[in-house]
C-alpha cells in the first residue's frame, strides 16, 4: 500500500476533500493508495480531530519549541517519514521549508495555492486579486520547489471576480474548487489515466 502524508495548520477543509475522496473513489482498491497521517504544526488545528475521527494517524509538532526553521524541518522530517511516505501533501501548510527539505522530498511534495500561479505567490491572495481588478481568480496544484509557490503547475480552476466581492467571498468561490482539483490531482499523481 503506497502512502499519503498531509500537512495541515488550519481547517484542514482541502484534506478532509482528499480523505474523503479516498474513501468515495476507493482508492485502497483502485490506486493501492492510503492517506497514512495527517501532521499539524498546531495542536488547535480543526483538521486535526477531524482526521482522528476518520480512523488516521495524528500528529502535532509545534514549530514553536525549535531553535531554527532548520531543526524544526528536522524533526518534522522524521515525523514525516515515521510513515514512509510515497507523497506529502501540503494542504494548508503555513510554513515556509527549507531547501534542504524540499529536496528530500523532490518529486513526491504537491502544494495547493489559492491564486492562478504565476500571479499572486505568498500571502492574501484573494485581495490582491481584488485590488489589482482581475476579473478570474483560482487555484493552483503544484510540485513544491525551493522557490515558494512556484514549481511545476499540475491542475487549476478558475472562478470569476464578481462585483462587490470581498477577499473572504472570493475565497470561499475558489476554496469549492480546491476541494474538487486536489483530490483529483493526488489521485492523478498515482494513477495519470485517473486525471
Ligand atoms: C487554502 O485556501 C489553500 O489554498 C491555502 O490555505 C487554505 C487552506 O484551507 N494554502 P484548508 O485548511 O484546506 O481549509
């Protein structure tokens, strides 16, 4: 059975669409495929309970308790690979990683962004697309390199910009379709025909 770490520090609402997608779409059966765990970096991250409820592996690592972004990655490396991943998913990851454990897992290591990547890397996405007068905005699944929010780009979605929007309805617009591009992203990671 091949491994799925997910990496959450929030609601976790992009991992929940995957776990759940893995059990509609079964893809124990068709893929040979688990989300083995589900790894926060805050002990209050809803996602976290969530998960547990599901039957998969937690884990907390408060990145506050380390000296270095270095030795944090450190020990989350070990965490991580604690179950054998075959690919790590960042879904929601507020944290920046270091090169060297970007390389680590060069390959197997997919981002969601909620902007239409190259436009908008980094944070407040959604205002910034408000503020700059787009008329599309999205989402964006990539492979994660050591250049944050760039990487090859694997599915997007993009929704409109409507009149009056604010960033917390734009972003509501376009984390529907996260939910729907992710999980069909992961699954086309193992299985391309499955895309
Ligand atoms: C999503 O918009 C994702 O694109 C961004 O952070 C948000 C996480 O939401 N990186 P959730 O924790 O998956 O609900």
């Amino acid at each position: 059975m091949k491994n799925i770490v997910i990496l959450i520090s929030g609601s976790g609402s992009n991992m929940a669409a995957i776990v759940r997608t893995a059990e509609q779409a079964q893809w124990a059966q068709r893929l040979n495929v688990r989300v083995a765990a589900v790894i926060s970096n805050k002990a209050e991250a809803g996602g976290l309970a969530w998960a547990q409820g599901q039957g998969i592996a937690t884990a907390v690592l408060d990145h506050k308790g380390f000296a270095s972004r270095e030795d944090f990655d450190a020990a989350l490396r070990t965490e991580i690979d604690r179950f054998a991943p075959d690919l790590l998913v960042l879904a929601g990851f507020m944290r920046i990683l270091t090169p060297g454990f970007v390389a680590h897992y060069a390959g197997r290591l997919l981002n969601i962004h909620p902007s239409l990547l190259p436009a908008f890397p980094g944070l407040n996405t959604h205002q910034r697309a408000i503020d700059a007068g787009c008329q599309f905005a999205g989402a964006t699944v990539h492979q994660v390199t050591a250049d944050l929010d760039h990487g090859p780009i694997l599915a997007q979605a993009v929704v409109p910009v409507l009149p009056g929007d604010t960033a917390k309805t734009l972003a509501a617009r376009v984390l529907t379709q996260e939910h729907l591009i992710y999980p069909r992203a992961v699954a086309a990671f193992f299985n391309p025909q499955s895309a």
